[in-house]
C-alpha cells in the first residue's frame, strides 16, 4: 500500500445541509476518517519504500558477488537482506489495517468505484505480494540449496515482486487522478471499462518511475548511513567502504533522475491535467505571462498572494511549457469550490519535497566527487552529515505523497466524486476516534519494537551477523 489512495492531512472543504448539529457531525466525521487513514498510509509507507529501494541495492550487491565471486558482497547482501525482512514484516502488519478501512472508513468510495480499483488491488496481494513473500523466504533460507545462481535468482524475484507491487498500486492512485478505461453504470458505479487503459494510464507511468526512484534514494540513504556509521565507529570498515560507496552512488543516480527526467514529467502531468493544482502548489494566485518560480514565501490567504516571496524570473513558465512568456494559469482562474482544500499545506509540502530533493544531489553529488582518491572514507565531518542525512528521504517521500494527495481535493476520485461523497455514513466521529487513538497507541509500540530491531541487527554488524540457513 501507498499514502496515496483515499487522502493526506489536509483540512475538509464545507459541504453539508440540514441542521448544525448534524452537519458538524458529519464534518467531525470526514476529517476524523481522513486524519485516520492519513496516519496508517503514512506511517505504512516508511517501510515499504525503503524495501523496494533495498530490494534493487541487494539485487547489485548479489550481482557484484556473483560476478567477481567476492563473498564479502554476499555477506553484505545478506545484512540488508534482514533489513529488508523487518521492513516487509512491518509493512504487512501495518498495511492490512488500510484494506480494511475501505469498508469501514470508506464504504461508500469502494462501493462507487471498487469495480475499477477491486481489479488492482487483488493483483497487487495475489501476485506481486505472493511473489515477494515466497521468494524472500528461499532467499532467507535457501541460499545453500538454491546455490549462487539461484539465490542471486532468488533475489531478483523478491526485487521483482515489490516492484511489481508498488506498479499496482501507483495504478490504482494514477485512476483516482486521472480517470480512464471506466464507464458509469445504470446504478450509478464506476465499472472498468478498459484493462488496458488502466494499466496505460498516462499519469501513471510517471508517477511510478518518480516514485521507485524516490524509494531507491531512501535505501541509498540508509544504506550510506550504515556505511558512515561502521567508519565512524572504526569496526566493519571494509563494510563500511563498501556500504559508504554504493550508497552515494546509488543515491546520487536516483536522485538526479527524481529530478529529470522523473520530476519533470510528472510536473507536467499536473499542469495539463490538474491545473489548479499546479497553481496552489507554486503559490500562483493571479494568471501570468511569463510566470516565476517560488523559492521562498507564504501564502496568504486572505488577500491571495504569497509574502516574502523570493522567485526565479519566468522559470515556472519555462519549466512548464519549454517557453519564457508562457502564460500559467494561477487560481483565480478557477471556481473556488474547485480549489485544493489547504492551499498552505500544499504549498509547503511541494517546496519541502523539491528542497530536499535539490540537496540530496549536492550532497550525494559531493560525496561521490570526494570518492576519488577514496578521500571520503577519512573526512568525519562529511561521514557524519551522511549518517544523519538517512532520516530526510523519508520525509521528502511523505511530503511528496501529501503533495499528490493535497492536490487532488477536494475530489476524490478526480472530477467524478468528492472527498465528503465518499465515506461510511453509519460510522460515527466517536468510533473513528476511538480507532484512531488505538492506532497511535499501537504503532508506536511496533516502531518502538522494530528500532530495536533494526539497531540490534546494526550493532551486530554485517560481519557478525549470522548466516541463517534451513536444510
């Protein structure tokens, strides 16, 4: 699963009739459902992104190993391997609750376009999860059966699987964008109308790429980290080379490619396709020719401008439309019930995500100028900016996430069914607290749980760690 299928954290737009009581009741309820499934996809997706980026690492890893029959390689394969494993469990664990609030939480979404949605979402379990889980469990455990060749085969399947999966469900998020291959039935419902064209979806071609290579930066990050850490600590220091390498190489390449051509493309997705999307993003409140690119400022939303604002001179117009005069349409162009719902949340979302972006390339950019010479290895003060630098690409994948899901409200399925048209009616604020409050408590026992873990495997190195076989 993904943050990207029913919302973020954004505030509800009003829409209600009736009495007060019962339309702040309604209202108490939308925003409890959204906060609710905002906190399980959020915290859910900080474990699946960083094992389909380490599912990739650990497939090159097994490469080099294999091909120079260097088992220094293998063992690092298998350290991340169990890395790996603890995400994935974790990622299970907490992504099984989100099936749920389909029905729970969102019952009358999944009756209007489960005919559409229902078709990736079982072959997101039925086939890339099952792919992925089995041959996790033979790469685990079968590595003196399988042989070199098989468990590098075995690795590729496991890399395979979660990408698959994550290609499934970006497809069913890219629907819910930009609608295509459905028709409207005679009840009302969305029916899919076209296997094809759902899986072709335009959006979602980009919006997958930009994503794997967003998780691909998380793992290099991670991976880096580790490596920073064990030359630090002066202990694993051949690891720590190793992992030191790979990661700033890996996350230089992924992270230029979030950039361009990933970045771009999917920019362009919502110029031509969410236009007033694009311009709560950038903070364009009036129409311009030749419009500018924000760096800095804040939106303002009782006189509609940004303060402060620090730009970039006819750049948004150049980015968007290859030309400098180029006219972007700013939000006063559009109705304003056809306005993202929190205009200041989008905004600050997209320019953390694009910061952050900008400065994992000149860091990963310098780490890899100062491998020459394998000058890195030695320089603690950049040795310590890569161990603490492994938090940031998670956030910037979240922001990213609530930049496409700030941006789509107040629909929720684009232009064919709004966000409060969407939910359990019969499921009161109160239930949906109670829940909520349960889930806080209980993930942050799991995350509490898996740190341990994770710190656990680390402490014992990647040289220390135990190779565990199944006859």
């Amino acid at each position: 699963m993904n943050p990207g299928i029913i919302t973020q954290l954004e505030m509800f737009c009003y829409i209600g009739s009736g009495t007060f009581e019962r339309t702040a009741s309604m209202e108490d309820a939308l925003l409890l459902h959204r906060l609710q499934f905002a906190f399980t996809a959020s915290y859910h997706y900080l474990f699946p992104q960083l094992t389909m980026g380490l599912g990739l690492i650990i497939v090159i890893l097994k490469w080099i190993a294999l091909r120079r029959r260097d088992e220094l390689y293998n063992q690092a394969a298998r350290f991340w391997a169990k890395i790996f494993a603890l995400n994935f469990a974790v990622g299970v664990v907490t992504g099984i609750p989100m099936e749920f609030q389909f029905g729970t939480n969102w019952a009358r979404f999944s009756s209007y376009a489960g005919g559409v949605i229902g078709q990736t979402l079982a072959m997101e379990g039925v086939f890339a999860f099952f792919l992925e889980s089995s041959f996790l469990g033979l790469f685990l455990f079968g590595e003196r059966k399988l042989g070199p060749r098989g468990h590098f085969a075995a690795a590729f399947l496991v890399f395979l699987g979660s990408w698959i999966s994550g290609f499934f469900i970006i497809v069913t998020n890219a629907w819910m964008q930009h609608p295509v291959g459905y028709a409207t039935g005679p009840n009302g419902t969305v029916q899919l109308e076209s296997f094809g064209a759902l899986l072709g979806n335009p959006w979602a071609f980009w919006q997958y790429l930009h994503n794997m290579t967003g998780a691909v930066v998380t793992a290099s990050f991670c991976v880096a980290s580790a490596g920073a850490y064990y030359l630090l600590a002066r202990r694993d220091e051949a690891y720590g080379r190793m992992f030191l390498r790979t990661g700033l190489i890996a996350g230089l390449v992924s992270s230029v490619l979030m950039a361009f051509p990933t970045g771009d493309a999917q920019g362009k997705n919502v110029a031509f396709n969410q236009p007033v999307t694009l311009a709560a993003m950038e903070g364009l409140f009036q129409t311009k020719e030749g419009a500018p690119l924000v760096l800095v400022g804040q939106p303002d939303m009782d006189k509609k401008r940004l303060d402060n604002p620090l730009h970039v001179p006819r750049m948004l117009s150049f980015l968007t439309y290859y030309r400098w005069g180029a006219e972007v349409k700013g939000l006063d162009a559009f109705p304003e019930d056809q306005w993202p719902t929190n205009i200041p949340l989008l905004y600050y979302c997209y320019h953390v995500m694009v910061g952050l972006g900008t400065i994992f390339i000149a860091v990963t950019a310098g780490g890899v100028w100062f491998l020459r010479g394998k000058r890195v290895y030695g320089m603690r003060p950049l040795l310590w900016i890569f161990l603490l630098a492994f938090p940031f690409p998670f956030i910037a994948n979240t922001a990213g996430w609530m930049t496409a899901e700030l941006g789509r409200q107040p629909w929720l399925v684009y232009g064919l069914m709004r966000t409060p048209a969407g939910t359990s009616a019969t499921v009161s604020a109160g239930n949906t607290l109670f829940t909520l409050l349960g889930f806080l408590g209980l993930y942050f026992v799991i995350g509490v749980l898996f740190l341990m873990l994770v710190l656990k495997a680390i402490a014992a190195g990647p040289a220390g760690s135990a190779h565990t076989e199944r006859k």
